[in-house]
C-alpha cells in the first residue's frame, strides 16, 4: 500500500487538497490501481507490435493549396480595436 508521504506528494503534484477523513480510503483506491499497474507489468508482450494506428489510415488530409488571401483593411473591418494593423487585444499574461 501506498505510504502517506507518498500520497501526499502526489496529491500536491496534482494540486489536490485531501480531507484527512478521505486519506485512507485515497490510499486503498490508488493502491489498487497501482495493483493494477503492476499486473500489467507481468504480460508477456515480447511478440506484439506496437498500435501506431487504431484505424487503419494513414493520412486523411488534403494537400495544402496556395491561394490568394484578404486584404489587411476587409479583414480589419469588423476589428473592436486596431493597433499597428493588427487585431489589438487585451493583455492576458501579468
């Protein structure tokens, strides 16, 4: 089973405050899927190939075409603020 200090480092890594009350039964759950994890760890998957692909298809995408794109001013026009004949927009990052 999974220690509390151990359990507590992953709490923080995932930004999770837990009750002291829910710790025990946190532990029993993550330990189980850790159990889990390690019953993976036993198959014997020396002959298999890896799935690059579920569906079989490699690449559904169409080709790039080069085509003649708007005018600075159409594409401006509907802008609530230009700035440098850019879209100006509020700052997001402090």
């Amino acid at each position: 089973m999974i220690d509390k200090k151990d359990l507590h480092y992953v709490a923080s890594l995932a930004r999770l405050k837990l009750k002291e009350e829910d710790e025990e039964k946190v532990r029993e759950k993550f330990s189980m899927v850790l159990d889990y994890v390690g019953m993976l760890n036993e198959l014997d998957i020396e002959d298999v190939e890896p799935l690059i692909n579920v569906n079989g298809m490699s690449n559904v995408m169409r080709e790039d075409e080069i085509k003649e794109s708007m005018d600075r001013e159409t594409l401006l026009a509907n802008a609530p603020e230009k700035m440098y004949g850019c879209i100006k927009v509020s700052k997001v990052i402090e």
